[in-house]
C-alpha cells in the first residue's frame, strides 16, 4: 500500500514546497491553489482506500475467525457422531460375546453330559447334575460381568459424544467472540483515524 501512497505524498509535497518538476511553474503561475486541492484530494483518495483495505480486511479476518469456529465445531460434532456410531457396534459386539459364551456353555455341558452318559453315571443327580448347575452358575457369572462391562463401555462412549458436543459449542462460541472483538477492534483503529 505505502508504494501506491508514497508517489501521491511526494507529488502533494512537491507542489505545497514549491519544489519538483512542477511545483515552481505552478506556484509562479498562480495555479497552486488548483494543484493543490488535487493532491489533497489524492491523499483523502489514498486514506478512504486504506480505510476500505484495512475494513475489508477486518471483515475477512472475522469471516475467517468465525469459519475457524464452525469447522471446530463440525470437527467436534463428527468425533461425537463416531463415538454414537462406536456405541451401536459395541452392542452388537456384547450380543456376539455372550452368544459365543451362551455357545461354548452349551457345548461344554453337553460335552460333560456325554462322558457322564459314557462311564454310566445317572445324569438326574449326583455329580453329573452338580457339574451342569456349576456349568450353569458360570455362565451366568460370565453373562451378567460381559453385560456390564458392555454397559460401562456405552457409558463411556455416550459421555465421549457428550464431551465432543460440548467441545463443539465451546469452538463456536470462541470463533463467535474471536470474530466479534476483532470486529470491534478493527472499527475502534479505523474511527480512531477519523
């Protein structure tokens, strides 16, 4: 900017000095007093441009403040749509382990049940009935603690989206004040010139 000002300044000192290419025929000849209400003119010219440069500036740097905002935010808010996608597989993934439990439970009774058969144990009583209730208790043990630990990893997973929500709103909100006091202290320095 100070290149396109720094001609006009020289020009406006050349003709109020006298001096210059021009400046001593214009004043000889009576036409300062013409001359210069052009170069001032150039000069107010040059300061309403700076003006506009610096204010279109400003309004750039508060779109960009404010931009910055959003796209934090909607960082944020697709973290927390992942961790409520995350929340959908880690049912499905409970599901899967206690039917695999339910499975192997199954598969591990029936497995006692024959050898019982084999060595020619009644299965109604005795031990073959206290190993399939052991059995038993076991896999509800183990369904009730996969159960949980699926309900803490839900918990987990719905306070992270919570969190990135919040984070969200909280960059917005920064991108909003960020944009507005440099808003205000961009048009504070540009009525502060006047």
């Amino acid at each position: 900017m100070t290149f396109v000002l720094e001609p006009i300044m020289a020009l406006a000192a050349g003709v109020t000095a006298g001096a210059g290419p021009w400046g001593a025929s214009l004043a000889t000849a009576g036409t300062l007093g013409g001359a210069f209400p052009a170069a001032s003119g150039a000069l107010a010219t040059g300061a309403t441009i700076t003006s506009v440069l610096e204010g279109t500036a400003s309004v750039l740097g508060i779109v960009s403040s404010i931009a910055g905002g959003a796209a934090d935010k909607e960082q944020a808010d697709a973290a927390a749509r992942d961790a409520d996608a995350e929340q959908a597989v880690e049912t499905l993934q409970g599901i899967n382990r206690r039917r695999s439990l339910r499975a192997a439970a199954i598969e591990a009774i029936g497995d006692m049940d024959v050898a019982h058969a084999a060595s020619g144990v009644d299965l109604s009583f005795g031990t073959a009935a206290q190993a399939r209730t052991d059995a038993m208790r076991e896999l509800d043990t183990a369904l009730t603690s996969d159960s949980g630990t699926t309900m803490t990893r839900l918990s987990r997973l719905q306070e992270r989206a919570s969190s990135y929500r919040r984070a969200g709103k909280r960059a917005m909100t920064a991108g909003l004040i960020g944009g507005l006091s440099s808003g205000i202290s961009s048009f504070n320095r540009i009525r502060g010139r006047r």
